[in-house]
C-alpha cells in the first residue's frame, strides 16, 4: 500500500474516532470543515518545504560554490510559504484576522 493510501487511512479513522463523541452530545454536530482545511493547509506546507530543502540541498551539492545564495533563497522561501500558511490556518480557524473591518 503506497504513502497516500495509508495517510488516508489514518485520516479518516482519526475523523472517525473524533466525530463520536462530538455527535453524541444532545444531537448536535459540529462542523468539521475547519479543522479539516487546517490539517489540508499544513500538510500541504509540510510538502512544499519538504521538496524545498531537498532541491536546495541537491542543488548545494551539484554547486558549492553558490551555497550560501541557494541557502538564502531557501529560507526566503520557507518564510513565505510559513507565512501563508499561518494565514490559512487563521482562516480555517474561523477567525476575523482583521477585527477592525
């Protein structure tokens, strides 16, 4: 069974074992549209990063030279795509990350 499969799996039993007894409180649901967009935001983050440093570090290694603008690029990039992802998560969370407006 390959990677994606599995954390499927894993996903959807974890949906499961938190949305008993979430349900079984005096009929009422709870909506799960936002933590599931949150888990959606960070793993997508955790990819991102993940192919990040490893063309970083291939490309590091293919050219030593130029380590130090590759590693520089890289954290840029990283702080970019953390940026957003926090922003996401605030979103997911239902929060008006602008309270004024």
């Amino acid at each position: 069974m390959n990677k994606l499969a599995k954390l499927a799996m894993w996903s959807l039993g974890a949906l499961l074992i938190m949305a008993t007894p979430a349900l079984a409180q005096d009929g009422s649901s709870i909506s799960f549209s936002g933590a599931f967009g949150a888990g959606l935001v960070t793993i997508g983050a955790a990819a991102g990063i993940g192919k990040l440093a490893a063309a970083a570090f291939e490309s590091m290694a293919r050219q030593p030279e130029r380590a130090a603008q590759i590693q520089i690029a890289m954290i840029i990039a990283a702080a970019l795509i953390e940026g957003f992802t926090f922003f996401a998560l605030v979103i997911c969370n239902g929060q008006n990350p602008w309270p004024g407006a």
